[in-house]
C-alpha cells in the first residue's frame, strides 16, 4: 500500500533525515490547504514579512453642525498603513521575493494611550519556481495582495495576475442634528438626508482614492474589494471608511472566456 | 466539598476509603511518573498501554474521525494509540521563553511516547492549555494519535504532525512531511530615559522609538522561529502570531518603560522545492445556502485564545 507515497516522504517516515536543505528554511502563515495551493500555482514561499508602525495620530475638532472629511486622521490613517506596508514590501525586496501573498493588515489600539494606533501588515513572500520576472510589480518590486493562496490559485487561472494592494480611507465626521430639526421629526418616520449624504460622499471618497492607486499602479481592474466602516476610538459620529482590495492585471494576454475552466456544481451532503 | 455532596455524604455515608493497598499503588504511580519524566523516560504505566497497544493486546485508540479513517486506511496508514504530553511551566524571569520552552519540553515528551509506541508519525496533534491561571504557571499539553506505516519499520525519531490525518495525507501525497513544532518567541524592554515616546503635543507622527522596539522584536522572534525549525525541516506554516505590547508608567529612579512580546507558533514541514503537486484542483462551487461544510475544518491551536492573561514578562 505504500507504493503510492513518494519516496521521500517514506525515508522521512522511516526517521531518516533527508540531505540538508540548501535552501535553508522558510518561514510563513499558509494553512496546508494554501501551502499547497500556492506551490501548484507555480510559487514557492520564503519569508514572513511583515511591516510595523506605532502612529500617533493628530487631534482635531470636528464642527459640530457640519458633516466633513478629518483630514487630520485620514492622513494619519493613510500615512500610518502606508509606512506598515512600505516596511513590509521592504522585507520582500530583502529576501528577493517576486510578490507577497496573503496580506493581513490590522490596527491594535494600545491600552495606554487612545492617540496611539499600531499597524500590522504580515503576509508571506513567495517566489515563481521557475524563476519567471513577469509576476512583479509595475515598478519591478514584489507584487502585494491580500488574497489567501486559494484565491491566489483561482485568480492566476482566470488569467489574472496580482499587482498591488490597493487601498482609500476615509474618515468622516458626520453633522449631529440641531435640537430644532430633531423635535421636528418627533414621532414620524423620515429618513436623516444629511447623514444619508454624508454616508455617501465619505465612502464615495474613499472608493474613489482606491480607484486613484489602482490607476497609478497601471492595473486593469481591483478584485476582492472589502469596503467597511470603523471607528478606531475616536469621537462617536467620526467613522472611518476603508475600502481595500487587490488591483489585477491580465497575464501576458487575456483569456478568452470560453477557455477558463467552468467549476463543477456540487451539492455537499456531508451534513 | 460543596454542599450538596456534604448532604449525599451524611446520607449514604462517606465513599468507601481506598484500601491500603490501592493507595500504595496510587503512591507508587505517581512516584514512578515524576522519576520517569525527571529522567526524560515515558512512565512506566503509559509505555505498558502503549505496547499493548502496539502488539495488539488492547484496542487501537484513534483521535480520527471516520472519514479521516477511511483516507489513512487507504494510504496504508494504522493508528496504534492516542499519545500525549504535558509540561507544567512557572514562568520564573520570562513568560515569552517560558512558552517555547514548554511547548518544546512537551514536544520531546510527546516524541519519546511515540517511539515507545512504535510509531513512524504522530498525527492530529493539538495544542492545549487549560486557562487556570495558578500562580503565573501555564500547562503545555500535547495530544495525538501514533501511527504507523504498512511496511516501514519503527522510526527512531517520529514526526510530529500538528495537522489532521486529512491534511496529513494531503501533504504526504504532495511529498510535503510535517515533522513537527518550532517556536519563535521574543520579549524585550524599552527604556524611554529621553521621553522620546511623549507625543502628547504632537499632530499626525509616527513614534519612531515604538516602532522600533516592535520590529526588532518581531524580527529576533522570526529569527529564533527559523533557528527552531532548522533541525526539523526547511519550512514552517505558522498558525500562531500572537503579540502584546504593555506600558509602565515612571517611577523613582526609572523611566517610563515599554515590553514587547512575540510569539509564533508553527508546523514544521520538510518539502523539497519544485516538486509539483500531483493532484488535479477541479473547481466546484458548492450549492448549499450558508456555510458549506466542505469547509468545516477544527481549530487546532486553542491555546492562546484562552490564555492571553498577563504575567511577568
């Protein structure tokens, strides 16, 4: 029954050390599904990166009858993810990797001080087993994405490749109501135009602003866009919108739709 | 003794008291596995079961499911015995390195059951710890399933695979072996004697100081993963990255003060480059409404989820 292990994998079995590795030893965050997701894409991984910057953020006073950008703290935002994520393609450029898979991007608060907000950027550095230079960047550094190998695998056999990761933020201070405009609306139901508004010009903002990366780093199109709202420990009525995703680029030439492969349907019955 | 068992007791009498005997044995036992582990052996007790086991006597024991039976089964695959391991760790001078030393004692007691069992492979490792915060002290429990290949002899240095048999058999097919656990953990202090982290006046700025402290010790924490993992494989899958950052205000004669700490936790895996993948990926798109179970796959590491309190260091 053990002639269908490969042979490698028996002498391991067996406690016996195989030669040493010239490789030397890599290091990553893939689950075993996008490990071996990512290497039958052609990639191989070799080297966590990962990016860091405490920020301390700016103060600034929203008008209270005015629904508006804060610029302060979108710059801060913007600034702060931008040095995370400098840092981290740093870290790529460092150990040659041809781009970065799975980028996690996440803000702490620290307990100490509420001006204070760290950023993350981890992902894992891979490099084309072949050898092959046509999966970099526009500017010739390592492409980064926030897509887990899975994706990976699926965009590149939709004839897609990752260019950059891409991302607008926004925050917003949205207009508090006058004691007036409140007691005119006592017991009926309307709908709050202002904060409808102010909803969307700041999520349109920061659309727009990811639009504006994706452009400037020559990509076709944005895949895996997540637009979401949060408030990292600022004043209520400020809200951040955050919208990110991967900008995309066909590979050599786009495939022709009737050549991509149509996924079989199933319906699972495990449960 | 709570109450109610206080009333069952002055109802029905007390438990019958063991008998002299029953407790010498008891006495006996425990003084037998506190030698053996001090003497980096498999107690007596565990390694009889496990030979049982391993000869057939008594009954196989296995942490698969029936599907992950059926998949060992047909890669020639027999579970032998459940194996497990614990080190109770007091965090002395470092709670960071108190982890990785844990884990690691753990691992090597997890690995000398396996080979007491025969087995070429631990599968299903899960890592455990119970949150009981008994003075600053944390367990480090290890549980599987030893295996053994048709055909291949006992290995005298079984791996250690912190994934289930699915994924298991997933990566042997794939000429990918995980072998075992590599930790990569690092703490370090920052003294701020020149204020330079007060930004209290201060608009949109990065705190150089902080940040760092924070690289550093990230990348002297990847450093001792890699170094970990060197003498297992040539790469790991990390599933743990867990970081915490504390202050300490200025007291007499010492400046306010920052500790960062690190820790990793990951599979090691033995793969060579460049070897394809052997099997076709079929898409399919699963038309169940809600969370498909062809997704439903266990957590494996529960214990930093739990135990995130916070001791020295």
């Amino acid at each position: 029954m053990t002639n269908n292990l490969p042979a490698h994998a028996v002498e391991r079995l067996k406690g016996l050390r195989s030669s040493v590795h010239s490789s030397g030893v890599f290091t990553s965050d893939f689950s075993v599904n996008e490990f071996l997701l990512v290497r039958k894409a052609g990639f191989e991984p070799i080297g966590l990166c990962v990016g860091t910057c405490v920020y301390h953020c700016g103060i600034q006073y929203a008008n209270w009858r005015k629904s508006e950008e804060m610029t302060v703290l979108s710059k801060a935002m913007y600034h702060a993810r931008e040095l995370a994520m400098t840092r981290m393609r740093a870290e790529a450029t460092a150990m040659g990797a041809d781009g970065i898979v799975g980028v996690k991007l996440t803000i702490k608060r620290v307990e100490w001080d509420q001006n204070l907000l760290e950023f993350i950027a981890l992902g894992t550095g891979v490099v084309h087993g072949e050898g092959h230079q046509g999966f970099r960047a526009h500017d010739g550094g390592p492409f980064t994405s926030d897509l887990s190998g899975q994706d990976f695998w699926t965009l590149l056999h939709a004839g897609y490749r990752p260019v950059e990761m891409v991302m607008g933020s926004c925050v917003y201070h949205v207009a508090h109501r006058g004691f007036m405009a409140s007691m005119s609306t006592v017991g009926q139901n309307v709908e709050l135009e202002n904060f409808t508004s102010a909803m969307y010009e700041a999520r349109e903002i920061a659309i727009e602003r990811m639009q504006q990366e994706a452009a400037a780093a020559k990509a076709e199109g944005v895949v895996g866009v997540d637009m979401h709202e949060g408030n990292h420990g600022w004043q209520t009525h400020v809200i951040e919108f955050f919208a990110i995703g991967t900008a995309v680029l066909p590979i050599d030439q786009e495939i022709a739709p009737e050549k991509i492969q149509d996924p079989a349907l199933v319906l699972s019955v495990n449960n | 003794m709570g109450l109610l068992d206080w009333l069952r007791n002055a109802a029905v009498g007390p438990p019958p008291a063991l008998s002299p005997q029953e407790q010498e044995a008891a006495l006996r036992r425990q003084a037998d596995i506190m030698v053996s582990l001090r003497a980096g052996q498999v107690p007596s007790v565990v390694r009889e079961r496990l030979e049982a086991s391993r000869q057939g006597r008594l009954p196989w024991i296995a942490t698969l499911t029936p599907a992950e039976l059926l998949l060992a089964r047909s890669h020639g695959i027999r579970p032998i015995g459940a194996v497990s391991a614990t080190c109770w760790m007091h965090y002395g001078w470092s709670w960071t390195l108190g982890h990785s030393q844990g884990w690691e004692a753990a691992l090597q007691r997890l690995r000398a059951e396996a080979v007491a069992a025969g087995a070429n492979a631990v599968l299903d490792v899960k890592m455990r710890s119970i949150a009981l915060g008994v003075e600053n002290s944390m367990d480090f429990s290890l549980v599987g399933t030893a295996v053994r290949i048709d055909g291949l002899p006992p290995s005298p240095e079984p791996v250690i695979a912190t994934v289930p048999a699915l994924e298991f058999v997933k990566l042997i097919d794939a000429d990918v072996v995980p072998t075992g656990i590599a930790i990569g953990a690092h703490y370090d202090w920052l003294n701020d004697w020149r204020g330079s982290t007060d930004l209290r006046w201060m608009g949109n700025i990065e705190s150089g100081a902080l940040t760092r402290h924070w690289e550093a010790v990230r990348r002297q924490a990847h450093a001792r993963l890699r170094q970990s993992a060197q003498g297992q494989g040539n790469g790991v899958l990390a599933h743990v990255n867990f970081s915490q950052m504390f202050e300490f205000g200025e007291r007499e004669n010492q400046p306010r003060r920052y500790l960062a700490r690190h820790i990793v936790v990951a599979t090691v895996v033995d793969a060579r480059r460049g070897v394809p993948v052997p099997h076709d990926i079929q898409m399919v798109v699963d038309l169940r409404d809600g969370i498909s179970p062809l997704l439903n796959t266990t957590k494996h590491h529960q214990a930093y989820q739990q135990n995130d309190e916070d001791g020295p260091i």
